[in-house]
C-alpha cells in the first residue's frame, strides 16, 4: 500500500463524481512536473472507516480489480493511504452510467437503439470473461465471479467503450473476507437463481445478470420487481425466462435466442462464458450494421447526451491534463499564464481563496495611493510655467479645393454609390437561401441513478429470510 509522503500529496481533489452505499468517488489530478493525468478516487464512507469488515472488503475489491487489465474493465492503479484513510486510484472514464442512459432515454420515451444495446451487452461480456479469467501469479484460476452486476456498474464512456466497475463483492480464491452462510451481497433484481439459492456460484452466474441488463436496455423498464424481497426472489427463481422481442418488432431473432439462453434458470441452460456471448453479440452487430448502417457508441453518446454540462466536465478534464488550469491544496484556482481563463467549476469563488487574495489588493491600493500622493507632491514643487501660445498664421486665402471647383463651374454633382457595410454583409450571411437539414435533438442527460431495490414488508414464512448487506 503507497503511504501518505510517497504518492497522496501530489494528488489534488477537483470534485466528487458518485455517492454510493459503502463508498465515494472523486475526480483527482495527479501532476508530476509538466505532466499530469486524471484519476477516479474511491475512498470508504466516513461511518465506514472504523468497520474493521468493511475495509478488508475495500482493499480485496481493489486487489482483484488490480490484476484486471482489459479496455472494458475499470483499472484499478494503486492502493492508497493517508490522513482521511484508505483509497483506490481507478482509471477516469468520461462518460455515464448505463444506469443514467437507460433512466433518461425511458423518461424521454425513446427506446435505446438494438444496435447500441447489442453494442454494450457485447463489451460487458468481453470485460466479463477478462474478469473471469484472471489467475494469480502462479497461473491459478481464481474462479472470479461479480456477484454486483447491474447498469449502475457498468461505464459508458465518450470513447466508445463500456467499462465493468465496482467488484467489491467478487467472489474470488484468496480473498480475506468471506459470505456468511445466509447472507446475499449485490442488487436482487439482478441476482441469478443460484445466488438466491445460496448454492455455488461461477462465471455463468454473471451472465444471467448480463441477460437481465440486456433485456432492460431494451424494453426501457425493469424486469424483476415486486412489492417485497420475497416477490422478486420468487420471480427471479421460478418465473420463466422474457422474451426480448415481445414489445419490440425491431429485435433479431438471433438475439431473442440468446436472451431466453442467458435467463434460463439452470445454469447448464446457458452459455459456457462470456467470450461465447461476445461472439454471438458481435454476429448480431454485424447484421445490423448491413441492414441500418453502422451506428458507433461514442456517435449515440454525442448525439444524445453531450449536452452543456458534460461539455463543460470534458473542457475542464483537458485544461487540467494540458497544465492549463493552476492547482493549489484546494484544488483548480487559475489558468496559467498565456492560457484561457474560463474554468467549470466555482473554485476560485471559495471563501478561503478570497480571503487569501485580499492581502495582494490592499497591497496593490496601497502602491497606487503612493504614486498619486508622490505625483501630487512633485507637481506643487516644480515652478509655475506659462501656458504656450500658437504662433499667429497669416491670412492667405485658401486655394479653390477639387470639392469646389465643379460648384463653381456649375458642374452637378451626383451621389457616389454606397459601398455595402459589413451590418448589410452579415445580415445576408446569416439568411441563407436554403434551410438547413434537420438535425437530431439533444437532450440534457438525467443525472440521477435508480435507486436499488429496498425491502418492503416482511418476507413469506415459506421462503428463507436473508439478511442483505
């Protein structure tokens, strides 16, 4: 673990990204000369910090996620210590939740394309079966499964990529804390039978979870809810598996297929891993790209969420990879010199950093009272000095100018045409002849992520009751 002195005091805090239940993620910038980088901070919850149980869990999330190195997996870099307690510095995605897609794009009443659904559920899978197949150092399989699975964790970015997170409840060999007999880690709607069953769990218990996503993404509403733990448990266990064209005439017939495979109650049922869902996905875009056109992540995203909020975030993220915004402790206070200085966020109104500016302007109020006071001074020494006079011209007659002349010949004069001003200019270039085409509606994105499944109610007597963490 990298202690205070060694690698926390070159990171500044920007402003915080997330909340979640056990932990908080912050936007950091890490500067080491003329070089600087964005990180993801996620550090445990201030009533979290004395759980002996929770910070064990904390730093196994962030051993596991360490080995992990796929473009469609958040990377976690280094395991962090100081003065607040333990933190993960993970890569910076500049993008959204799948979450946030999926509440804005339902609230709006559009449905999310096939093609950008088949998109994301195809490189969920491929950081799904990187995850699935870490090994340790000595080549063992550590037979790791997310268990936590769900739109909230998983990261659409503006690059085109969608990035798995969050693996602090990954069962795994070899990690320091273990489930108690009868206890369930993750979000219930997205829990697979086996989980609910408390038998054990692999790799396919994640692609039922992966199933459940897909199908939200493309009916735009939940599909297991209930009024209570115990509805959905039963739904989840013996409800048979959606169909994913039931509602939607768009969905390929190929995909159905493989929707009713990754919700099917047994576990054989489904498919090996992820890499075979990753290939069956990957078929599905093709076909699409030749019957509608190829329609890219990143594109969706610009069209539909890079609204003026998010354009201001990646602004800010550019300045402060660039070096163009100054740091302090407080965070970005400036632009260096030569730069702009527009910034995102209100950091330079803070109070703390008024009041550290105060003393250069009373400073710079006390220079100018001098050098009126000195001018004043100089001027009521130096001797009285008459005013100058012009010189007096003599009174010649002025030459007949060209303007004269024709009037004295009785030549009329005629108006010279007008050279058209640069108002009459614009305005002719601001009417265009010709409309513009249509372009597609932006839509400022929903920043708000649906809240998990809470228990209502007490449980069936014919159904265990589980204790939720």
């Amino acid at each position: 673990m990298v202690r205070d002195d060694e690698h926390s005091a070159s990171l500044v805090k920007i402003c915080d990204i997330a909340q979640g239940g056990m932990a908080s993620v912050e936007l950091v910038v890490h500067r080491e000369g003329p070089l600087s980088r964005l990180y993801a901070r996620k550090r445990l919850r201030a009533a979290l910090l004395d759980d002996a149980s929770a910070r064990t869990m904390f730093l196994d999330e962030a051993r596991i996620a360490a080995l992990v190195r796929h473009p469609n997996v958040v990377s976690v870099h280094t395991i962090g210590q100081d003065k607040v307690g333990p933190y993960l510095l993970m890569d910076y995605v500049e993008g959204i939740p799948l979450s946030a897609i999926m509440s804005t794009e339902r609230k709006a009443g559009r449905p999310i394309p096939i093609q950008v659904c088949v998109r994301i559920a195809r490189q969920v899978a491929s950081g799904l079966h990187a995850a699935h197949e870490l090994t340790a150092h000595d080549g063992r399989s550590l037979g790791l499964v997310h268990r936590d699975l769900s739109p909230q964790n998983v990261l659409v970015g503006f690059d085109g990529l969608a990035r798995v997170t969050d693996f602090g409840v990954a069962q795994a060999s070899g990690r320091s804390t273990r489930t108690e007999t009868g206890v369930l880690k993750g979000k219930l709607g997205y829990m697979s039978p086996e989980q609910l069953r408390f038998d054990k769990l692999d790799r396919r218990s994640d692609l039922f979870a992966l199933g459940v996503i897909l199908f939200e993404m493309i009916e735009s509403r939940r599909l297991y809810v209930g009024d209570d733990t115990s509805t959905v448990a039963r739904r989840i266990i013996d409800e048979p598996a959606p169909d994913l064209g039931a509602t939607r005439a768009d969905v390929p017939a190929d995909l159905v297929a493989l929707g009713f495979e990754l919700l099917a109650k047994d576990p054989d049922l489904r498919p090996a891993d992820a890499r075979v869902v990753a290939r069956r996905l990957s078929a599905i875009v093709r076909a699409l790209e030749i019957d509608e056109g190829p329609l890219e992540l990143d594109e969706y995203l610009r069209m539909r969420f890079d609204d003026a909020e998010v354009k201001k975030r990646r602004e800010l993220a550019a300045q402060l990879r660039s070096g163009a915004v100054a740091l302090d402790e407080a965070g970005p206070i400036a632009s260096a010199p030569g730069e702009s200085s527009q910034t995102t966020t209100d950091a330079t109104t803070r109070p703390e950093l008024r009041r550290r500016r105060r003393p250069r302007a009373l400073i710079a109020l006390a220079l100018v009272a001098t050098a009126a006071a000195g001018a004043w001074l100089l001027a009521e020494l130096l001797p009285s000095r008459a005013p100058l006079v012009p010189a007096p011209v003599p009174d010649v007659a002025a030459p007949p100018t060209r303007a004269s002349t024709p009037q004295a010949a009785g030549v009329p004069t005629q108006p010279l045409p007008l050279a058209p001003t640069s108002t009459s200019t614009q305005t002719q270039t601001q009417t265009p002849t010709q409309p513009h085409a249509s372009r597609p509606s932006r839509r400022p994105a929903a920043r708000r992520v649906r809240a998990p499944d809470r228990a209502s109610g007490r449980a069936d007597p014919n159904v265990p009751v589980w204790r939720w963490r």
